[in-house]
C-alpha cells in the first residue's frame, strides 16, 4: 500500500512521465469522487468559513464605515451569503485546475485502475479511515509544533547566550 501511495504521488508529480493515452477530465473528475478528494475539498470549505467569517467580517464592516456606507443589522448574514457565493465553487474550480496535472502524469488505463480499486470495499475503507485521521494529524502537527517552536526558541536563545549576545 505504501508504495501505491509513493507510486501514486510520483506520477501525480509528473516525475514518472505517461506514455499511452491521457484519461479525459470525466475521468480525473471521477477519481476525485472515488478518492474522496472532492468531499474533501468540501469538509476543508466548510472548516474554513468560520475562520475567513471572523477575519472578513470585521475587516469589511471597518471598510464600510471608513466609506460611510450605513451598515445594516443583518450585515454578518449578507457577508456570509457572499460569501458563499464567491467561495461555493472553489473546491470545484480547484480540482477543474488540477486535473491536467493528473492527465499528463497518468494514462488513462492507469487512472481507471485507481478508479477501479478505490470503487472497491477496500478503497471505500481507506477513504473513510483517511477522512478520520486528518483531524488527528491536525491536531498532532498543531501539537508538535508548538513543541518544536519552544524547543527552537530555547535553543536560539542558549545559544545566543553562549555566544555573548544576550545578557540577564
């Protein structure tokens, strides 16, 4: 499995070159489906609209009222449904720009085997158990990262005190 994985990332790559017929944009489309990069493209949407609301808001509220523009009671709801309407299609227009990248970097018999096998019970469940541990690996990266960040800024500091720079 892992080296269909590394085999998979190397061609989406363009390392490994494609020789025989590209697969047509329907195709990519439906690996993207079977995959679950499209239902992932959604969830991260979904995830990003109240961060992007609690930056936006404010940020055009302010504008307005440097513009003078009244700004009514209902103001977070007409920010929201632009919202959606400016950012409701980006998950597709995201995959529409990917897929000649995973045109030239598959053929189109290679791109029906991942089709194929990610339609099967197994790809189903490695979708499914994908989609569940995203939300960990967020969290563990937010955690090792603070770590590490309080590891370098110690070191950076210690070091800098060894070398005369900082005094206490």
């Amino acid at each position: 499995m892992r080296r269909l994985l590394i085999t998979l990332a190397l061609l989406a790559a363009g390392l490994m070159p494609a020789s025989a017929a590209e697969p047509s944009s329907e195709q990519v489309m439906e690996m993207f489906r079977v995959t679950g990069v499209e239902g992932n493209t959604s969830a991260v949407m979904e995830q990003m609209r109240p961060i992007v609301m609690g930056q936006l808001v404010p940020a055009l509220r302010a504008a307005a009222t440097e513009r003078q523009l009244a700004v009514p009671d209902n103001f977070n709801e007409i920010v929201g449904e632009e919202f959606d309407r400016s950012f409701g299609s980006l998950g597709r227009e995201i995959m529409v720009e990917l897929a000649p990248l995973f045109q030239q970097a598959f053929t189109a018999e290679e791109m029906q085997a991942v089709i194929d096998f990610y339609d099967t019970d197994l790809g189903r469940r490695l979708v499914e158990t994908s989609a569940k541990i995203v939300p960990v690996t967020s969290r563990v990266g937010q955690v090792l990262g603070a770590e590490k960040g309080q590891e370098l800024a110690f070191n950076v500091l210690n070091r800098l005190k060894k070398d005369g720079e900082v005094e206490n």
